[in-house]
C-alpha cells in the first residue's frame, strides 16, 4: 500500500486514450480554425449547441443564399469536430 507521501511524489499527468493518433488526425482533418462566411454564424452555433435541433430547412436556407451542399458540409463537419473534440477534454481534464 502507498504511503501518502509517496502518492504526493507521483506527479499528475491528463488522463489519455487509446485513441490520441486518431484524435490528432480528427483535429488536424476537420481544420477547426477553417474560417466561416457570416451567413453561416447562427447555424454553426446551433451546429455547436443543439445539433439535434437542425432540419433540412437550415440547410435550404444556406444552398438558396448561393453555398454549395459541399461547403455546407465541410463547414458542419469542422465545427462538430471541433465541439466534439472539445467535449472529450473537458470529459478526460475532470478524470482523477
């Protein structure tokens, strides 16, 4: 059994998956920091927040404001990426 002092001794380090190759790939493939048209700052938000709330009239609304499906996608997927990924730190920083 480990004395008190000894656990003291031992420094912390953050907790890390099994899967810290993949997530870096994840991160650097979802280019996060990619730029956004403002048209897009209130669906992006919910894309972030409340992704469950979004319908195929978010949608319809950016493709008739001239974005192609692809950027529409693209633009989805890095920022869910991201939120994601920002999750899964916060979930891994609060374990002992």
């Amino acid at each position: 059994m480990r004395s008190a002092a000894r656990c003291a001794e031992v420094p912390l380090v953050a907790p890390k998956t099994r899967y810290e190759d993949l997530l870096e790939r994840l991160a650097e493939a979802g280019r996060p920091e990619r730029a956004a048209p403002s048209d897009f700052e209130a669906y992006l938000d919910k894309v972030r927040r409340r992704a469950y709330t979004i319908t195929g009239g978010d949608i319809e609304r950016l493709t008739k404001a001239g974005y192609s499906e692809d950027v529409v996608f693209e633009l989805t997927v890095s920022v869910a990426v991201a939120s994601g990924l920002e999750r899964l730190e916060a979930g891994l920083g609060v374990l002992p």
